[in-house]
C-alpha cells in the first residue's frame, strides 16, 4: 500500500492504516512480521513529481511550512482540476532528485510533517510510516531480473513502453514504464519487495481493492521471483454513497483530522480503541457502507466504557485466550485478521483486560 | 488500436504546389489504381466484409517480419483473402508476447519462438478480447533497419526463382508506422498473386522514394505487377508520399 504525501487522510486510507497497524502487531504476537513500508515508493511516482512541478509552477514562491492540510489537498483537486499534462522532460529531474537523494517538495514534506501529528495521535506513528531510505535496488537491475525470467516485453527501443507479461496468466499487459521513459507505482514496490524474497518468507500485499488487477499481478511476479504471496484487498470507504479517488475531493469534514478533532472528549486511548472498533469491526474487508461519524462516535463511546472496565482476572485468564485466538487466527491465513480478530475478542463483555490487546488497540 | 495512415482521397490535395502537381497526379493516380483493385477484388467468390487482422508484436527484426506477413497472407483461406484484400488488408498492431497469448488466444499464425504472430482475418468483434488483452504498438521512434539490402526468401516451397524487388521509405518513418506502410505493401502484393512461396525478395530501403525514379513503374500499364504504398506524409497531410513501392517478375513467367 502506498499513499502519495499530496492530500489529507481520508477515511479509506483510515482504513487501511488501522486495517495495517492491527494486523502487523497482533501478527507480530504470534510470528515474526515486518512492515515495509518506504515514503519513496509513493513519491517516485509521476503523480507526486507532476503535482510538484505544477506548485513550482504556478506557486514558486509560496513558503509550505505553515501551509494547512486541506490548503494542500485544495491545490491537488485544482492540479486534477485544470489537467494540466506535464512536459514530461520536466519530470526528469523530480524523479531523479526523489530517488538518488529522497528530496521531497517543501509541500509534501509539510504534509508529511501533519500527518505524522495525526498517526501518532491515532497510534500509528510507530509503523515506520515516515521510513524514507532509498530503494533496495535500483529499477535498472530489476527491470533485468523480469526480462531474465521473460515477464516483459520491452518496446523502449522502438521509442514505446515497457510492459509486463500479464497475458502469460491471462491477464492483461500492464505498462511498467512509460514511453517518456517514467515507470509507474508498480516499479517502485518491486524494487522494494524484489530483494527480500528469501524461501519460507510469506509476503503479504495489503492495497486497495480497486486495484486488485495490479496487485494479483504483483503476486504473480514475486511467485516467480519463489515468494509465496498472498494478498488482502480493503473496499474503499465511500463517502455519502460515492467511491471516489481522493483526487476528486469530496472529502471536507472526514480528514483524518476532522476525525480527531470530533471525538475531543474522548481520551487518546478511547480515541485509539474507538478508531479501531469502527474502521476494523463495523466494516469489514469489502464493506461497501459509507463513512458514518454517527457510529464513529458510538465505537469510541463504547470504546470508552471497555476501557473504564476494572479487569478482575488475576490470573490473566484473558490474556491467555486472547494469544489463542491470536495463534487461530495467524493459523488460518499466515496473519491475524483484523476484522476477525475485533469481532472475536470485542465481544459484548469484553473488558480489554489482557495486555495483549491493549497493546494491539490501543 | 494502431493509427493507420489515412487513406487517399484526390480531394485533399486540390491545395498542393504547383511544382508538385505532376509528382502529386501521379501519385493520386496510382493510389486510386490500389483503391480501385482493392474494391474490385480478387474473384468472384463469397465475400466476408469487414474483416480485419491483429499482429501481435513482442520484438521486430525487419526480414523476419517481412517474411511473416508473406507468409501469413499466402496461406490464407481464399474467402479470407478476399474479404481481408477487399477491406483494403486492415491490420492492427498489438504489443504482446505471441507464446504468452497463444494459450488462451489459440488459432494464430506464427512460428515457434517468432516475435509476431497474425490473429484474423476475423470482424472487429473477434479481435476485441485480443485488444482488451493487448495495448496498441507504439512505437514513435524512427525505424532502424539493417545496412545494405535485404533479401528474405519467401517461405512455404521450393526456391522458385522469381525475385521481387521492393523499395520502401524509411525517413522520418516511425517504427510503429513503417510497420502499417510494409504490412500493406507485402500483404497485398502476396493476395494478388504478385509474390509466391519461394520467392526472393529484395528490399531497398531508402530515406525516400522519388516519384520521378519511379515514374515508370507507377504507370497504369504496369499496374497489374507493382504494388504502391501511397498514403499522407505525416509532415506534409496535403500530400501523398510513395512510402513503398513493390515490382513482381511472377506475372511475366519470366522462369
């Protein structure tokens, strides 16, 4: 999963985030697990470098610093907005700047610097979220490894793309990378994940459902690289009854931010647990119930009751039911479920008492 | 699906230079000679219209290709051939791996461990699975072919002994289109019985082909064993430029 630092947290990357941070520690209970998690497979895009160019564009001199979220996500509607299409020479150095040095535009390191704020609040600060490193390799030797075992077909000296093999699984052919020379979202991943395939090692791919095509692609390379792979599509959340790219806007008072800001009473705690119950228990995997602040509220309500509960086990009973269903869990699929994971142990009685949970949803 | 060339119509050049008026009749002359033929056809047979081919391309070597779409067209079916040359030989081009495709794509014409292999002469509608599988060639860059002349032996029989001289126009010819100019050229010569399994064929490719050099063969005397390639210059839309043009001994019984 990768988000572009261009636009406030809406509830669908909400979502994915909690979804994330609830699987990798409750997994992390029972199994060795590692998030990867890389800033620069978001930013080596040209929809991060293209939406730079058009701020040095037509804001030169604008100082981001102080800039608020939604007055940098109102600058990405007006980019969609006016589609303006790049010189896609200008790119280039974008590019090349974002993968050699990790340089992020002053606008995006400002959102960045905001959303940090509000994962840590959330309790997702500490995913390694704000990992910026260089790419484990470079797209030269990767783009070599796929042409080595036949997965592409490369038409760049005839001044066109570079595609994957998808027919070969009867897929579609997906472009790599353009015929302005620019690769897609997808070249970044592989040149993270590529590397790291080591047999036993179970890859797990967490992405949005609207892009399942790439991402059963996705699996279907590392299989042939000998990962064993599986995936974990997250329905969008719609808003008003709409699914929308975030590009399109539609997301005014359901930032992440304004979520925050409207559970105030609420302590950070039941703010954490409340998050978790409603985006990993009230919808499930492919909910396609739009976002309600009104059942929001009631999670962290609830959540607030579940916490003021005086744990009365002495013997950690709790606890240790909880590292079975955790164990069951993991079992099943080779990680713990979020959704199955909040429905089973969040029961009518619970109490949270077991340290395990609280530190998976708090 | 990839942009063919624009047929000719004599209209659009009304607006053309006087100098370039005689180059430009011709030209329009001969176009309209393949337009002509085309819409004539080749017999009397039943006729499946709107019939059209998918090539799918993964690599080009230029006399591989040429020798593949020879190939392809002399061992059609003769309803096909007749619907196919009728529909003036449409063609598209498709960015694939022929081995991957194959297996859930079966009923293609290539060569184990070709670069291309030919779907059709099929309607729109049969290719459409294809094309949704596939992107559309694109290849802007200029097209590089070998130094020197080429010779392709025809494939399908014995050396035959007939030679077909071809020449075709490589300047400020892109990959993607240089594809659509010989596709037709080779395509059309080998319906019409111009070239033949076992036949040597000679390629001279040439920045330009200078319709004066080629006066003669343009001539509507020699129309029955020459096949052109005139379409618009992408530089220049008002006027037709001789992108190939091809001459067959076949006819003559010369051997």
């Amino acid at each position: 999963m990768t988000i572009t630092p261009t636009k406030p947290l809406t509830p669908t990357h909400v979502k994915g985030l909690l979804w994330t941070d609830i699987l990798v520690k409750a997994s992390a209970a029972v199994t060795g697990v590692r998030l990867v998690w890389n800033n620069r497979m978001a930013t080596l895009t040209t929809q991060s470098t293209a939406f730079w160019h058009y701020l040095d564009l037509t804001e030169p001199d604008t100082d981001w610093s102080g800039e608020s979220e939604t007055g940098i996500g109102e600058r990405y509607l007006r980019y969609h907005t006016e589609r303006r299409e790049p010189d896609p020479r200008a790119l280039d150095s974008y590019l090349a700047r974002a993968d050699q040095d990790g340089w992020i535009h002053p606008a995006s390191r400002r959102m960045l610097e905001l959303w940090r704020a509000e994962l840590d609040l959330l309790g997702v600060g500490d995913l390694g979220l704000a990992e910026d490193r260089p790419l484990a390799t470079a797209t030269r030797p990767v783009i070599g490894a796929l042409a080595e075992r036949g997965l592409i077909i490369d038409h760049r000296r005839f001044g066109g793309p570079l595609y994957l093999d998808g027919p070969r699984w009867g897929m579609p052919l997906r472009q790599l990378i353009s015929s302005e020379g620019h690769p897609n979202y997808l070249v970044p991943i592989l040149r993270e994940l590529v590397p790291l395939i080591r047999p036993g090692r179970m890859f797990l791919l967490i992405h949005d459902d609207e892009l399942t095509a790439d991402y059963l692609l996705l699996k279907r390379v590392l299989t042939e690289f000998g990962a064993a792979v599986t995936r974990l599509g997250l329905s969008r959340v719609p808003l008003n009854g709409t699914v929308r790219s975030s590009r399109y806007g539609g997301w005014k008072g359901t930032t992440l931010s304004d979520l925050s800001a409207t559970s105030g009473s609420a302590d950070r705690t039941a703010y954490r647990l409340g998050m978790r119950l409603y985006f990993a228990g009230v919808l499930h995997r492919r909910s396609a119930q739009s976002f309600r602040m009104d059942l929001l509220r009631r999670s962290v309500g609830r959540a607030a009751r579940l916490l003021e509960r005086t744990p009365d086990d002495p013997a950690d009973l709790a606890g240790q039911q909880v590292m079975t269903a955790l164990s069951r869990l993991q079992a099943r699929s080779g990680y713990v479920d979020p959704y199955r994971l909040t429905a089973s142990v969040m029961g009518e009685r619970a109490a949270l008492p077991a340290p395990a949970l609280r530190a998976v949803y708090t | 699906m990839s942009e063919a060339p624009h047929e000719v119509r004599s209209e659009a050049w009304s607006e053309a230079l006087p100098e370039a008026q005689s180059d430009v009749e011709l030209l329009t002359a001969a176009a309209r000679t393949r337009l002509r033929a085309a819409h004539d056809g080749l017999g009397d047979g039943p006729v499946p219209w709107g019939v059209g081919v998918a090539v799918v391309v993964a690599d080009l070597d230029v006399a591989t290709f040429i020798a593949g779409v020879a190939d392809f067209a002399l061992t059609l079916p003769d309803d096909l051939c007749e619907g196919w040359y009728r529909a003036f030989t449409r063609t598209v081009f498709l960015a694939g791996r022929p081995a991957s495709v194959a297996a859930r794509h079966p009923g293609c014409r290539t060569t184990a461990g070709a670069p291309y292999a030919w779907y059709g002469p099929a309607r729109r509608g049969e290719l459409r699975p294809l094309s949704r599988l596939l992107r559309a060639f694109d290849g802007p860059a200029p097209i590089d072919v070998p130094t020197g002349p080429l010779t392709v032996t025809v494939p399908g029989g014995e050396p035959s002994g007939h030679v077909v001289d071809a020449a075709v126009a490589i300047g400020g010819v892109s990959t993607g289109d240089y594809l659509v100019h010989v596709h037709h050229l080779i395509a059309e010569a080998a319906l019409r019985g111009l070239i033949g399994p076992g036949d040597t064929l000679r390629v001279d490719h040439r920045k330009a082909l200078d319709t004066a050099e080629f006066r003669d063969l343009l001539a509507p005397a020699r129309a029955d064993r020459v096949q052109t390639r005139i379409t618009r210059s992408r530089t220049e839309p008002h006027h037709p430029r001789l992108y190939g043009v091809l001459e067959s001994n076949r006819l003559q019984g010369g051997h």
